[in-house]
C-alpha cells in the first residue's frame, strides 16, 4: 500500500465536508463530545472549515492509500497562551483503512511538516486515538513528553519535533 499526505486545495474542499460526516458522528457517540452544530437537515456544519484556506495558520490535509481517498486531518497553530504551538485539530481515517498503518504514517508526515511544538487532545474515552496518540509521541518526540487532563473527558499530550 502506499500512503500519501497531501495539502488538500480549496477544490477538494467539499471532500473534507463530505469526510467530516462519518467523522462527526462517530466522535459524537463518545462522553463529552457536544456536537451541536446541525443544521436542519441533520447535516453536520463545521464552523471554521472555510478558515482551512482562508487563514496562514491553518492545513487543510487529505490522506490517500494507493490513489483512494482515506482521510483527512486539520492542522492549526494555536497562538494563545500559555505557548504557541500545532494541534490536530481534526483527524480522521475512513474504517476500512484502520490498522493499515495509515494513520502512523501520515501523521509523521504532518508532524515533520510543522516541526515545533505540539498539542493533541482526544477522548480519553476513544481508546483507538489515545492509543494512536501515545504510542507514536512516544516513538518520534525529540522532548519530554507532557500528558494531562483538559476535563472530565479529554486529556492532552504535548511534546516537541
């Protein structure tokens, strides 16, 4: 199989909206995810996809497996206090390309892409991510790794590339 990261361009805007569907609703089945923001359809809406390629802060990414779309991942400097810093804003493979590798492998990729600090928070409840997320900050961090609790039902992992 063969991964491929790319920078998805405005014109595959609607790929990611379509993507954000299944991601949506699955990350709503977890404790603590308050995902409200339906509209009247029931489709879901996501507040700042547009910023995606209207801002410099913001990465749009799309994730193919041997030419087939596979995922996607929105990526953002976080500017605020107490450091700045990346956060995964958004990532999410498609089920039948779980456990391939995939999400290892294009994660590197972003992370060596935006070298710096880092901050992912997941739901300490999906085991699938926080399991994703330990174990590959654990294999590429070049810093101390920092894990603690944001709330009730999320945590977070910091560290450096």
């Amino acid at each position: 199989m063969i991964f491929i990261t790319k920078p998805a361009v405005i014109e595959e805007k609607r790929i990611i909206f379509d993507l954000l569907q299944p991601y949506l609703h699955e990350l709503s089945s977890f404790p603590g995810e308050e995902i409200d923001y339906k509209d009247g359809n029931g489709v879901y809406q996501y507040p700042y996809l547009d910023d995606y390629w209207s801002q410099s802060v913001r990465h749009p990414y799309l994730f193919l497996c041997d030419n087939e779309i596979a995922g996607f991942a929105l990526v953002r400097k976080a500017e605020e206090h107490p450091a700045k810093h990346w956060e995964m804003a958004e990532f999410y493979v498609l089920p039948k390309f779980r456990r391939s590798g995939l999400a290892t492998s294009c994660s590197i990729d972003i992370f060596e892409k935006h070298p710096g600090n880092w901050r992912i928070d997941f739901n300490k409840h999906n085991q699938s991510s926080r399991a994703l997320w330990q174990k590959l900050v654990q294999r590429i961090s070049t810093s101390d790794i920092k894990v603690g609790k944001l709330n009730a039902s999320h945590n977070y992992i910091s560290f450096s590339i």
